[in-house]
C-alpha cells in the first residue's frame, strides 16, 4: 500500500489550503502526513465509517423502549470495583514507509529524522553516506595539499564548501530549509556568471580537461568537482517522490558547489593561488 508522507503532502498542499484533505484508495497516510494535516487544521477524509460505542449508542435511541430498557439493565448491574492497570509502554519509533509503529528499533534501520525509521539502504540514506564521504573527501585533499606546500587562500576556499556540506547534512536531517547566499565569496548569481564565462574573470578556458601535466594538486581538485557532480545526482535520486522533487534546494546548492569548484580549477589555472 502505497504511503502519503508529509514531503508529498507539502507538494501536493503548496498552491492551496482545503478544508477537507481525501485520502486516494489505496493510500495511506503517514504520522507525520496525518500530524500536518491536523496542524493545518485539515480534515482527514479517509473513508472510514463511524463505528463503535457511539453509534451503538445511536442504534439503541432508535429502537423502541431502547433507553429504558438501558436504563434497567444499569440499576440491576453492580458497580463494578476499581482495578488498578498499568499504562503500556508507548512504541518509540514509527516506519516511515509503512507507519508501523517499534518498541524497539530494528538493527537493518536507522533513522530518517525524529523518530522516524527506514532501512539503511534507503536512498534518503544512501544520500547521506554519499554526502559525508564527500566531507571526507574534502578534508583529505586539503591535507595533502596543505602538505604540498599550496596557499592558505587556496585552502580556505575548500572550508567554505566544507562549511555548507555539514550544513546540508544538518538541514537534511532536521527537515530543515537549507540555503547560503554565498559561496567562495560568490553570490548565486556570480557563480553561475563566473562559471559560464572564465575567460572572461580569469583569462582560462571553460573546463579545462585534467592532465598529469598539470599537476597533483589540479588533479585533486578535479576530483572534489567530480564527486559533487556524484552527490547531486544521489541528491536527485533521494528525493525523487512521483514526478516532483521534494528537497529542489539542496539539489540546487550542490549544482552551485560543482560551478563553485571548477572556479576554484580556474583560479588555480590563472595563478590566484600562488603564494606572494
């Protein structure tokens, strides 16, 4: 059975607010997707009927006598003495696919956000070892090239993606907007100029294909570039839910990052780096 989560709700709720949300046959909501709509303050129509002590209740009234005769069987009964029962524990976790609730967490899951699990090979997942390899990646290569002897400008350029890498991965898992205004010292805008056009700022043709002529360090920078293009399309896979995208800002930023580091290619190409 096919789950609603709160992602698709957020799409599908984007360009309005209706009194009565209707739940598709077939489909099921999640916690989180149900909790939004009773924030939103939105009716759930899912098609179930009304049952138990109240419409038993509604029955009886139609019979004839119904009450009455309720009302003789409550003086003949004894009250009945106080039992004292000991409150269950409540399940501490919810699956995200399925809303099925855990007492305890299952070795094969981990968890997505809060207290919402899904299997460790789930894309959402697999994302996120993607992007904190990519860290790894990052903190790698600026030791060797601190080793090798480059700029602290140079360096300090790659912090700067390092910083927004550990921020997409915090706003991922808090379900958090993610957004930075600037990137190596560049606005969105600017990037995107400085990438098209790097004859124009730095006198260096556009991607300059890596050669073992041009040097380790060029060589390790192309590297970082080419494993933010693999995180972008991890990113894209991830958060792929029908035919929309639910997290387009963090796919996005990770597009600026791979503009941001052929700059930093181009930078290094056209001597920007060289120490004074």
């Amino acid at each position: 059975m096919k789950v609603i989560t709160e992602a698709i709700l957020r799409s599908e709720l984007r360009a309005s607010t209706p009194e009565c949300y209707k739940v598709p046959e077939g489909k099921i909501l999640s916690p989180a997707a149900r909790e939004y709509l009773q924030q939103c303050k939105i009716r759930i129509d899912d098609g179930k009927s009304r049952s138990g002590p109240r419409k038993q209740e509604e029955a009886s009234r139609e019979e004839p006598g119904g009450e009455q005769q309720a009302k003789v069987v409550a003086t003949e009964v004894p009250p009945m003495p106080e039992v004292q029962v000991e409150k269950e524990a409540k399940p501490k976790y919810v699956d995200y696919e399925t809303g099925a609730y855990y007492y305890e967490k299952p070795e094969h899951m981990t968890h997505l956000y809060g207290n919402t699990l899904v299997p460790k090979d789930h894309k959402r997942i697999l994302f996120r070892g993607k992007l904190d390899s990519l860290e790894a990646l990052f903190v790698l290569n600026q030791s060797i090239l601190l080793e090798m002897g480059e700029s602290e400008k140079l360096i300090e350029d790659l912090q700067d993606i390092v910083g927004s890498l550990r921020e997409m991965m915090r706003c991922d898992v808090l379900e958090e907007p993610f957004r930075r205004e600037f990137l190596i010292g560049l606005s969105h805008k600017e990037l995107r100029e400085h990438s098209h056009n790097p004859m124009k700022y730095y006198n260096v043709k556009q991607m300059v294909l890596p050669d073992y002529t041009l040097g380790k360090a060029y060589a390790l920078l192309n590297q970082l570039r080419a494993a933010i293009r693999e995180t972008e399309v991890a990113a894209a896979a991830a958060f792929h839910e029908g035919k929309t995208y639910t997290r387009e800002d963090i796919i996005e930023e990770l597009n600026r990052m791979s503009s941001a580091m052929h700059i930093v290619m181009c930078k290094y190409l056209a001597g920007e780096y060289k120490k004074d």
